[in-house]
C-alpha cells in the first residue's frame, strides 16, 4: 500500500507542474492581451483629442473669419505653409483687426492685438495654409491646418481643411 500512495504522490507532483507552466503561459497571454488593448485605448484617446482640437479650433477659424468684411493682403501670408492671414471685422458697428498666425508650432488668434493660442501645446501644428479666393462679388478664404501628435513613440498627422466665405464682403 505504501508503494502505491508514493506513486500516486509522484503523478500529483508532475500535473501540480504541468497545471503551473499552463497556467503562466495562459497569464502571460492575458496580460499581452491587456497591454495591448491598453496601448490601443491609449492612441485612440491621443487622436481622439487631437481631433476634437481640431474641430474646435476650425469653428473657431470659421467664426472669426466670417464675421470680417476684408481681407488686410498687406499683413496676409498666403500660400505658405506657415501662412497668416489679417481681417477686418465689423462687430456692433466697431473696425476690428483679427490676425491668425502660427507662433511656436501652435495657432494664436490676435484681437486688435491681444494674442490667445489656440491649439494645447503638446498638439503641434505643422502647416497653416491660407489660400485668399476673389470674386466680382464677395472674399472667401480656403485654409488648411496640419496637427501633429504623438501616438504610441511615432508622429501621426492629420489634415484638416475648410474654406468661408466673409460674410460683410458681399453685403
């Protein structure tokens, strides 16, 4: 009966070891499962944000450039991938000047001369492109913006277009 009872305990011993190296391989899979889920959530949320950046600060774009009734080409860099632009708006009646203009590597929006960025810091932004588009009756303005961020150790960039018409150039 001893004979038994050891080689009974020696069989347990060997599936005790089977059962762990199992088990750390089924672990290990899981936690690769878990990082790379989390890496991805993380990029997603990194475009994400840099995506609601963007339509945000293309509203705002679209806005103010709306509101000006001409265009300053003096002050105006077009063409460019560093462009400016320079506008004049009427509000209630009231000339003001509006100047939108890259300064390290983010958009600042200048209100007669009160700068205000923007675009958060850690979005950078590669190219501001204004493009100025006449006609006989009215000025509109074709711009394209270019962020850039960091996802998971690379550069990604997105592009992002629009295009307005000044509403006081055809009234």
């Amino acid at each position: 009966m001893n004979k038994f009872k050891s080689a009974t305990l020696g069989f347990s011993l060997v599936e005790l070891l089977v059962y762990l190296a199992s088990m750390t391989v089924v672990l290990m899979a899981v936690m690769y499962m878990i990082v790379s889920a989390y890496g991805l959530y993380a990029s997603m949320l990194v475009s994400a944000r840099a995506d609601r950046a963007a339509a945000t600060l293309m509203q705002v774009l679209a806005t103010e450039i709306r509101s000006g009734s001409y265009i300053d080409q003096s002050n105006s860099v077009f063409n460019t991938a560093f462009g400016q632009l320079t506008i004049t708006a009427l509000n209630d009646g009231l000339e003001s000047d509006k100047i939108f203009s890259l300064d390290q590597d983010r958009v600042v929006l200048s209100r007669d001369g009160v700068p205000t960025f923007m675009t958060p810091d850690d979005i950078l932004v590669s190219k501001l492109l204004f493009t100025q588009i006449s006609t006989p009756v009215s000025y509109a303005v074709r711009y394209e913006l270019d962020l850039t961020f960091e996802v998971e150790g690379e550069m990604v960039t997105n592009t992002y277009p629009g295009l307005v018409i000044l509403r006081h150039s055809y009234e």
